[in-house]
C-alpha cells in the first residue's frame, strides 16, 4: 500500500507582503483629518500668541531694561525686580491685596456656598428666581458696578448720605479706614452669584440616590450637606478658590474708579496693578511697569500653584480612607 505524501509545491504559499489598500486610504483619511483639525484650531493659536504670549514676552524684555535721559535704554538684568522688592510702595499694595483675600473671599465662598446648598435643597420657594437674581450682578459690567456703588458710597448724595441723615450718623464709606472693605463688598456683590453658580453645578452632579440612603438612614439636611454634598463639590470649592485668588491679586477697576470721590483714601499705587498702570501710563516708567506686572504674574502663579496642590494632595489622602470604608459596608 502506498501513500501519496502531498508534495511542498501543493502548500498555500504565503500572500505577498505589501500595504493593503484599505489600511492605506485609512491612513491618508487620518492624516487628512488631523491636518483639517490642525486648520480649525491655527487661529486661535495665532491670535493667543499674538495677545497673550508675545505681550509677556515683551513685557519680560522690557523689565531687563532701564531707560535713561542719555545713552538710552541699557541692559540692567534683575535691577528692577531687586528695585520692587526692597520698595514699601510694593509691600503696601501687595499687604492691602492679601488682606482682601483673607477677609473678603473666605465670606463670599462661604455665602456663595450657603445660597448653592438652600437652592439645591429644594425647599427654598422661589429657588429659581433667588438663583436669577444672585447671578445678576455678575451680568452687570464691572465698570458699571463701581458706579453704582460709587453713587451708594457717597456720603454727600445717594443711599449712604440719606441715611446719614435719616439716622443723624456719620458714614463714611469712602474715608481712608474702610475704603478697603468697601471695595470687598462691590467684589462679593459683583461675584457671588458667578461663585455660587459654579457650586450649584456641582451639586446637580451628585447622583439623588446618596441623599435618599441618607435620608433611610436617618441623616437630617444639615448632615446630608456637610457628608455628602460638601466633599462631594471639593473640586468646584477649589476652582472657584483660585479663580478668587487670581481676582484679588489682580485688583484694578475697583480702586481705579473709586480714587475720583475719594482721592485721600486711595492713592495713584493703592495696589500693585494700580501702581503698575500709573508707572506705565501717567510715568512712562515702562521697565519698571513691566517688571510689576511679571512680578505679580509669579506670585499669583505661586499661590496658585500652591493651593491646587494643597487641594489635589487633600482629596487624594481621602480617597484610601473612602475605599476602606465601602469595603467595610460590603463586608457586612
């Protein structure tokens, strides 16, 4: 009996290797789709170099420089940024811009808080209206803001001065000792709905079946809030903090507009963005104007920084006790 053993010739020989034509249309589609992409976004890069990173750019080369009556503009390197640090003028400003942040943005992040969680509760009649209104006050231009507070300041026309003499008192909400606080409160009027809108935001996030657990459990509102609806808007509690950061320490319009009814209580370098516009403008002191504003740029970019890590290293410390304690629920 003999076998016929298959010769190698009748073996499928493998295909030839080449570029399959669908892989190659594939990838002339892709490379097409990310040139058109590219097209889509060159503007906006074009125009964001053009008014936000060539300005810095500038700014920095100016700083390095010191104009003189003779000779011209010289290379001075860290002088100007040496010359600002060891000013008083500088410190003074930067103080009056810290301690607004550390009395007016904790109050309104906290009513901004408060009114997010009475609107999220549902129990408050009117809800939508009351968030209405609260926002209100951001849609009004920051100019025009400052003039109607400025009328409500006056002590010799508007609200203040009728109460003045209503009462028989003396306020005086422009005066040098509270000018400060003054222009807090057009701050917190101005961005307390902003604020309170990005937290309630977050608050509509949370799945609804958290708070009726809660509630079988025997929770009150007050825990379901401080438990569950509270770390649960940590991220929005810290982007609306560093948008405030940001704010303050570049606080201009406010004092800018209010030094006319109140030229003894705010001077021409009342904060630093302040002194940075009058050196450039009114002093034509642009090298020094220019190493303020890159001054200022690192410090707020610092405490920035800081506070978004000080968040993040927070929330992430917390998330191993969470994971234990739902492993634990499981358990039982």
């Amino acid at each position: 009996m003999t076998t016929m053993s298959e010769s190698p010739t009748s073996l499928s020989s493998p295909k030839p290797r080449g570029v399959n034509p669908s892989n190659r249309w594939k990838k002339g589609i892709r490379s097409k789709s990310r040139w058109a992409g590219l097209g889509f976004v060159l503007p906006f890069l074009l125009v964001f170099f053009v008014a936000t990173i060539l300005p810095i750019i500038y700014a920095l080369y100016l700083s390095l420089f010191r104009d003189q009556l003779i000779g011209g503009s010289h290379f001075v390197g860290l002088a100007n940024y040496i010359s600002l640090l060891k000013s008083g003028t500088f410190w003074d400003g930067v103080w009056r811009v810290i301690r607004v942040f550390l009395i007016q943005v904790p109050i309104m992040l906290g009513l901004a808080l408060l009114a997010a969680l009475c609107i999220d509760s549902g129990r408050l009649r009117g809800h939508g209206f009351f968030r209405i209104i609260l926002f209100l006050p951001y849609a009004v231009p920051g100019v025009v803001a400052v003039l109607i507070w400025e009328f409500l300041y006056g002590d010799q026309f508007g609200l203040t001065a009728s109460i003045n003499s209503w009462f028989n008192i003396a306020m005086h909400p422009l005066s040098k000792n509270v000018i400060l606080w003054s222009i807090g409160n057009i701050m917190t009027w101005s961005f307390l709905g902003y604020n309170m809108l990005i937290l309630y935001s977050g608050l509509k996030t949370i799945p609804t079946e958290l708070y009726e657990a809660a509630r079988l459990d025997g929770a009150s509102e007050w825990k379901i809030a401080r438990y569950i609806k509270v770390p649960a808007i940590k991220g929005q509690l810290l982007i609306t903090w560093m948008f405030s950061i940001i704010g303050t320490f570049q606080l201009f319009s406010e004092p800018q507009l209010l030094k006319t009814p109140a030229p003894n209580a705010i001077s021409s370098n009342y904060t630093p963005n302040l002194w940075a516009y009058n050196l450039s403008l009114n002093g034509s002191q642009y090298n020094n104007a220019a190493a303020l504003a890159i001054l200022m740029g690192l410090i707020t970019g610092v405490i920035t920084y800081i506070t978004q890590e000080q968040g993040s290293r927070s929330g992430d410390e917390k998330k191993p006790k969470a994971s234990r304690a739902a492993k634990r629920r499981a358990d039982r």
